[in-house]
C-alpha cells in the first residue's frame, strides 16, 4: 500500500472528505505537509508564538469541522493558506477591540475615581455662580437670570422687560464678566 506521503493534495482532500476519525491519515498527511508554513504564515503577520499556534489549530480544527462540506477541488494549500489569512484578519480585530476596551475602561474608571472630587468642585462652583448672580445690579441679575436659568432669547428678554436689545446683551455681558472674574480660577468652559 501507498504512503500518504505519496498522495496528492487533491487526493488527500477527497479521502479526508470521507473521513470518519480526526486520527485520519489523510487528515494527519495534511497537517503535517502544512502547518509548518502556516505557522511561520501567521507569526510573521502576529508576531506571536502562542497567537500563531492558535490561528493555525483553529484553521485545521475548522477544516475538520467542515470536510464533507468543502470542495477542495483546487488546492488544499490555497483553501489553508486563505483560511490562516482570515483568521489572522479575525484575530487582529480582536486584539485591536480588546485593546480599545481596555482604555474605555481604564478612562471610565478614572473618570469614576474623580467624581467624588468633581462633585465637590461642581458644588463650589454652584455656590460661587450662585453669591456672584445675587451681588450682580438688580436689571442685570434679572437678565441674566431669565437668559441662563428660564432660557429667554435677547428678544424676548428684551420684549418682557420692555429694554432694548442692545441693554440686554450689555447686561449679559456685565453678568457673564463678573462670573468669569470669581471663576477664573477654575476651569469652567460653560460660561
């Protein structure tokens, strides 16, 4: 009898199509006429031994899966070579996800570990908007107040308080001053 050694690729994917057992010689024949290639494949592209063996047994393992399946007419060495490809694809996708969930969460961890900070700095700069509003002249709080807190347009400040247009952005500006004055210190984009 023959040694598988002896068969062709193509003959080799015909027997293993009719494989029964993973203990297969054809099966074996295949695997040992290409992983090699495949591995050295998928560490040039990876650059990791224990990545590369994993690519490389994941593509052997899917080619048992599906041998009564697959039509490997052509070439067994093209359908593997093809096959490491696109697990090295998959794979790469992967590691970039891992490695992008792995900042988010490290950024949203951080920012969980200054909320408490950030909560008591956003308190003080309540305060702060709060002593600044009331100290501000009596039109000018009013403007102010009915612009940031009611969400008044220029106009229809203007309109309800029966001022022009102009006074109401000048009375902005004047409120808008002084809170960037107390505020300075802090950095505070809203305003």
């Amino acid at each position: 009898m023959a040694s598988y050694q002896d068969f062709s690729d193509v003959e080799l994917a015909t027997m293993l199509r009719e494989a029964e057992s993973v203990s297969n010689p054809a099966f074996a024949e295949l695997y040992n006429r290409y992983w090699k290639k495949l591995l050295v494949v998928a560490m040039h592209r990876l650059g990791s031994l224990d990545e590369s063996e994993e690519v490389v047994q994941e593509v052997f393992y899917n080619l048992w899966k599906r041998r009564t399946s697959l039509t490997l007419v052509a070439s067994p060495a093209t359908y593997l070579a093809t096959a490491v490809k696109y697990e090295i694809i998959n794979r790469l996708g992967k590691i970039q996800r891992d490695a992008e969930y792995k900042r988010h969460t490290e950024r949203r961890n951080q920012s969980t570990d200054n909320s408490t900070q950030e909560s008591i700095g956003s308190n003080e700069v309540r305060l702060i908007i709060a002593d600044t509003v009331k100290a501000l002249p009596e039109k000018c709080r009013i403007v102010y107040q009915l612009s940031r807190e009611n969400g008044y347009t220029q106009n229809q400040i203007a309109d309800k308080l029966n001022i022009s247009s102009r006074t109401v952005e000048s009375h902005l500006a004047r409120a808008m001053k002084s809170l960037r004055t107390r505020l300075r210190h802090f950095q505070v984009f809203f305003l």
